[in-house]
C-alpha cells in the first residue's frame, strides 16, 4: 500500500513531545487527513481513524476483524500487533483478539461477572481498599498517587473478583507494575510477566477446580464444565485479559482523571462542594467527562480488514491494520461543543471511552465504579491536595494503546 498525500505541515507522531500533549496533532490529522496511514515505533503500518463518525462506525464494522491472523503482514509482524508475550504464553484466545462466533460465547460466559447486582455487591469492598490505601499516606503529607493509590486498587478489586487469594495478590502487583511500564522495564520484561501470570493461571484453574468459590474464576470452570466448551486455554486467556485490561484502564482513569482536576481547580472545586452537599450527579457525569476529556485508552485495540473497506472517504485494502483514535474522536468538534473544555457537568456526552459495538467494554460498570470511589473518597478526605511538580516535568509511559502517567507527586497540609 502507498502512503497517501499529505501537506508538509503534517505533525510528527508519537515522540515524547507528542506523548505529553497529542491533542493538537490529532487535531490536525481530523481536519487535514482523518483517516490516515502512517508507520508505527514497532515498524508496523497502519490507519488511524480520527473523526467520531468515522470513528463509531469502524469500532461497530464487521468487515474489521479482531483476529491478528487477519494481518496481511508476515508473522513476525504479527507478533507486534498485540501484548507481548501473549502468543508465545498461549493467551491469544480472548476477547480482544477474536470474533463472532467464539466471541460471542465467550462474552456470555464471562459478562455475568459484570451485571449491575454483582458490581453493586462489590462497592464496599472497594470503598475498603480505597481507604486502606489512603490510611497508607493520609498523616504523611504527601504521595505519588499513581504508585500509592491509582495502581493498587485496581489490581487488587480485579484479583479479588478473579479469586486470586490475599496471599498471592503482592505477586500478581508485581506481574501487573512489569507490565504495565512496557518499555520503561528491562529488556524482555513484559514477556517475561506474562510467562509468569499464564503459569499461575494454570495452578490457579486447577486449585479452584478442586475447590470452587464465589467468584469469576470459579464462574468460568462452572460454565466448561458444564458444556460451555470453554477450555482451559481459553479460562487462563480470559482471566489474563480481565486482569491486564481490567486494571490498566482503570490506572489511566483514575491518574488521568485526579491530574485533570488538580489542572482545573474550579472544576475540582465544584465536584468537592457537590459531595460534600451529598450530590453524586456530578460524580457520574464527572467521571464521563474524565474518560471524553483524557481517557485512559488512547487508540482502541488492533483491527484487521477482512476485505476491501472505504472508512471516511478512505480505500483500505484487505490485510491492513486499523486503529481507531478515541482520543482525537472524544475530541471532535462535530460531535461535542467546547471538546477541548472540561465540563464536569457534560451530559450530551456520548463519549467511545469505553468502545463502541459487540465489542464495548465488558468491565465498563466496574471500571466506573472504582473510578467514583477513588475521586469521591479522596476529594473528601484530602481536600487540599496539590501538584507537587511542574506539569512539564510530568512523564507519560510509553505504548501505542492506553495513556496514562507514570508518576502523579502530590502534597496536601503544608
């Protein structure tokens, strides 16, 4: 395929530049080439999809497959195109990586675990974490609030909901912090993580299967085991998934959401005296508009055209990769007034934070839950919280699909 014209004046993507503020260059590429190929750090090429319309119908396209088998490139590209590690640990058979049919079934089986009853049956729990975690730091003064507070809970719910027992969970931070610094770690790092999780997994199947409880793991051998055809491949695939993409994003929300409102103080302000009058309206359309403003998943995970494909006026050939930007289509001005505004109180907010289609994020409920408690309970009890650095000396971690900080320094009471 060709590289399609485009004016001299075009930004240069994913620099570090380009990673502190990729607003203004997503911007230009949704005004001047919406749709547009380029070459990725890996090596690999692709589209990126950028205005919202073009954007909510790829995300919902069927002829986009799911399926890195689908990549027209040979198989050591393919090896770039996912989590590293994933492939070689046999992990591939998730959610993010297949279709209808298998997708649909295996999105049955796992999306009970996400129902309204049982996320509200898990509020207090998480409401607990949340407050051991601020204890932790509370009387100190100050925190990095990405390392104390926005990394552990959610790993910590999530290995709770899968059944990981206490005793193991320190194990599964450590699996999880490896992974999630991508290419801040040592040479083979993630890959490593992932051989690690796949292993515990598999132990993890077979002392649950032994023993069945009251939680998600469980749930998924109940389901095999009763003819759901579910394998085990598949059960430790799902689990994985669950937890890589069950507490990244929720990292992301969390940390991007907090440096949101400490930029914008009088919209902090308003949510804080919101609480503190015991309105939670605001909370619920408030973390929405976090997810719009500055969402915790950058680009939606890879998708392959299974045939010929015209997106935004663009001809896109069989084989060839597409990413879809929920950043710059969260962004666009035909779709939200103001888009560059932060408006706590947005509710014409039909945001693709979360995706779009058979595909829309499973752990959607749980996600914004944890998001709420997390904000909610920390406005309240450290109301004068602070950057403690400059903006511009904030650093933000490197990877092609989330966004987020890899450090949020904070001072309060001084």
């Amino acid at each position: 395929m060709s590289d399609q014209p485009c004016p001299a004046s075009a930004p240069t993507l994913f620099t570090w530049e380009f990673a502190t503020d990729p607003y203004p260059a997503y911007a230009w590429l949704r005004e001047h080439a919406p749709v547009h190929r380029t070459t990725l750090p890996s090596g690999v090429e692709a589209w990126l999809v950028t205005r919202y319309a073009d954007a909510r119908q790829a995300l919902a396209d069927a002829r986009l497959s799911k399926n890195p088998q689908r990549h027209s490139e040979s198989a050591h590209a393919r090896g770039k195109v996912g989590i590293p590690g994933e492939q070689r640990a046999d992990l591939m058979t998730h959610l993010l990586n297949i279709d209808p049919p298998d997708h649909t079934r295996l999105r049955r089986l796992v999306s009970k675990a996400f129902t309204p009853r049982r996320v509200a049956a898990f509020a207090p729990r998480v409401r607990e974490l949340t407050d051991d975690l601020i204890d932790a730091f509370a009387d100190r003064g100050e925190a990095d609030l990405i390392h104390e507070f926005a990394f552990p809970l959610p790993i910590y719910a999530i290995c709770d909901l899968l059944g990981v027992p206490r005793e193991d969970q320190d194990d599964f931070r450590d699996w999880a912090g490896t992974m999630i610094r991508h290419g801040g770690g040592p040479r083979g790092g993630v890959a490593r993580a992932v051989k690690k999780i796949r292993a515990y997994l598999a132990e993890l199947i077979h002392r649950k299967r032994a023993a069945l409880g009251n939680d998600l793991m469980s749930d998924l051998i109940r389901a095999s085991d009763h003819g759901d055809h579910l394998t085990e491949n598949e059960a430790a695939a799902m689990a994985f998934i669950l937890l890589f993409a069950g507490f990244e994003t929720t990292v992301n929300l969390i940390g991007n959401g907090l440096y949101a409102l400490l930029r914008h103080p009088g919209q902090r302000a308003r949510l804080h005296g919101a609480l503190e009058e015991g309105d939670e309206e605001l909370l619920a359309t408030g973390v929405e508009e976090l997810l719009r403003y500055d969402g915790p998943v950058e680009m939606a995970t890879w998708r392959f055209a299974t045939e010929p494909v015209t997106i935004g006026g663009q001809h896109i050939a069989e084989g060839e990769p597409v990413l879809v930007v929920l950043a710059a289509a969260d962004r666009d001005p035909e779709r939200f007034a103001d888009p560059d505004v932060l408006d706590l109180a947005r509710t014409d907010n039909q945001h693709l934070g979360y995706g779009h289609g058979i595909h829309y994020c499973l752990g959607a409920p749980l996600a914004r839950l944890e998001a709420q408690t997390a904000l909610a309970t920390l406005l309240r009890r450290i109301p004068d919280l602070r950057l403690a650095v400059e903006p511009d000396d904030l650093r933000w971690r490197g990877g092609l699909i989330m966004r987020g900080l890899r450090a949020l320094p904070v001072t309060w009471g001084k």
